[in-house]
C-alpha cells in the first residue's frame, strides 16, 4: 500500500507527485527527519534513525505533528507526542480603541493582528511567536509607544518573543491571566471531563476509531489542562515580582538584544535596522496599509511563522490568517474529536 507524495521535478523547479511503495509503508517513531530528495541521481533517500537488526521493523520520523495531523492525514494516534499541540485562535479587535497601534507592533515583528496559534505539550506552552503576540495584546498605549518611537524601539521590538525580557510585570500578569482565562474557556467546551475520558478508555471495550478519537480528545484537554496550570504559575510569578517592585532586566543594558531572538523577528532586523524610527501619526497609516494587505506599498500581507519547531509554514500562516481575518479578540477555538 502506498500514497501520492510530492517529490521535486528533475531540474528542482517544482514539485510533483510519485508514489514511493517501500517508504510509504514505514512506521512512524520519535527522532529526526533523515529523509531526503537526491536531485543528481533523482531519487529519495533515507537515513536509518539507528541500527536495526534483520527482519526488524524499521521507523523513519514523519516530522513534528500533532496527534489531530497524525489521525487525520495518517489514520493513528501517537501515544507521547512531544510535538502534541492544540490550536487557539485569536486576533486584536478592530473596535480596540488602540488597533492601529497593536497592529503596527505587530506588523513590525512579522505577526498578523488575527492568526491560529498553538499551545504545545511541553513547556513553555506557549511558542515565541504566541508570546510576542499576547504581549503586545496586552499592552497599554504607553507601552505600545515604547515599542513604536525612540531609540530603544527596535530592541524592544526583537526581543517581544523572549521571555526572558517582560514588557512590564504588569503586561506579563495581564497576558498569562489572560492565557489561562482562555485554555480554561476552551476546556468547559467538551462535554466530558479528562477523568471521564481515562475511565471511559479503560472501562469500555472500543473499536480502533472509537479509540483513537477519545484518545485526541483527551489528549487536547490535557494539554489546555497543563496550560492552565503553567499560566497560573507564570501569572503568580509575575505578581510577586510586580508588587516586590523588582527591576526589569533590559536588553539594551545586557547587549543581547539579537542573542535569542525567534526567527520570525529576527529577519525584521536587516531591514528595520536601516530605518528611522515612525512617528505616531505614520504609525497609524502604516497599520491601516497593513490591513488592506500593502507593505511598503507592495502587496503583501506579513505572515507569522511559529518557532522552535512548531512553525507554521508561510502558506499554513497566510491560509490561517485570512480565515480568521475578522475574528476579534473574543474568538478562540481549540481543536476536539468529534
């Protein structure tokens, strides 16, 4: 048995589709991609993960996909799924009374005001690209302009997706409340609990499907579980250190504005690094250019990518935000079985 994959055509100009029989019918583990196309002798190889034994079962690794990818694409759910996710969709309203502003910042670290995110599996839940976003959801209007004018903007703009560089105490205990209002919201959204689920699975003789969909289900409320809970404890974090009056550690002071930047505000850094600095008012009709799809007067709306291994692609990201282009802030969904 086998399926169409998309291979390169012999010049590298495009991709088609082939049918690859031995390959297809490998297994899927935990490791790295070790997969590839040989242009010069036009065809696939493929690296084993490890050594394996005659008349042994060999894995490849499909790449980091959730479980709803796996059972929707793949037909099996992976049981300890590091790359597990759930997708949560949101987007700054544009009754705020300070859209145009969020959505200059956001425009400037390459992520659209209305997106679908994901909260992972593992910690931290959130990825670079959703941190920088709820950061600047949360902002005041006086943070915002920090991160529009004077000299520190730029900086400021680079490190939005590093947690190692709050805003304020104030912004971190706004947005992680925020996060854990929301998982919680989408978890009151199935209609049976986690213990449920785990008592349902062990009690009852169910078919593979059936199987396999409390399996997803329960495995998307573990995770909005497990982000609730690291929301909470962020959020408490934040609090002490807000009312114990700590200092915020600056990028500007340590020199390390460009050390750990996600990718996505990272190749920001070539081009907003030759330009000055907007002022408000060009802020504003900038963002409004942004909206109507235009950069710089090119047509183009800016896609965010998702760091750390769980990027969205650039057409995922494009397709994401034009189908939640006019959600408000109020909108989230989170994958379940059905």
């Amino acid at each position: 048995m086998t399926r169409q994959n998309q291979i390169p055509t012999e010049d590298g100009s495009r991709v088609t589709l082939a049918l690859i029989p031995l390959w297809d019918m490998c297994n899927h583990t935990n490791g790295l991609i070790t997969t590839g196309y040989n242009l010069e002798d036009d065809r696939c190889e493929c690296v084993a993960l490890r050594d394996f034994r005659a008349g042994e079962q060999i894995y490849i690794f499909y790449g980091t996909r959730s479980n709803a990818e796996f059972v929707i694409h793949s037909g099996f759910f992976f049981d300890n799924n590091s790359h597990d996710r759930v997708k949560i969709k949101l987007g700054v309203s544009k009754s705020d009374r300070l859209y145009a502003m969020k959505a200059e910042v956001l425009a400037r670290a390459g992520i659209p005001t209305s997106s679908v995110f994901a909260l992972h599996s593992t910690e931290p839940p959130v990825s670079a690209q959703l941190l920088a976003f709820l950061r600047v959801f949360c902002m005041t209007e006086e943070e915002l302009k920090g991160h529009l004018l004077g000299d520190n903007a730029l900086d400021r703009i680079f490190t939005l997706g590093n947690s190692e560089y709050p805003v304020s105490w104030d912004n971190e205990v706004r947005l992680w409340t925020f996060l854990e209002d929301r998982a919680s919201l989408l978890l009151k959204t199935y209609k049976t609990t986690i213990e449920e689920d785990k008592s349902f699975l062990k009690d009852h003789d169910l078919s593979v499907r059936a199987t396999m969909a409390i399996k997803l289900r329960l495995g998307e409320k573990e995770i909005l579980e497990k982000a609730v809970k690291s929301a909470a404890v962020n959020r408490e974090h934040y609090r002490k250190q807000m009312q114990a009056g700590a200092a915020l550690p600056r990028c500007e002071e340590s020199g390390a504005a460009g050390a750990r930047l996600p990718l996505a505000l990272r190749n920001l850094e070539e081009e907003a690094g030759v330009q000055e600095a907007l002022t408000l008012t060009e802020a504003v009709s900038r963002a409004k250019a942004v909206e109507n799809g235009l950069v710089n007067g090119e047509n183009s709306i800016p896609n965010g990518t998702r760091s750390e291994k769980e990027s969205l692609s650039q057409e995922e990201s494009k397709r994401a935000t034009e189908g939640t282009k006019e959600c408000s802030s109020d909108s989230t969904e989170g994958g379940s079985a059905q």
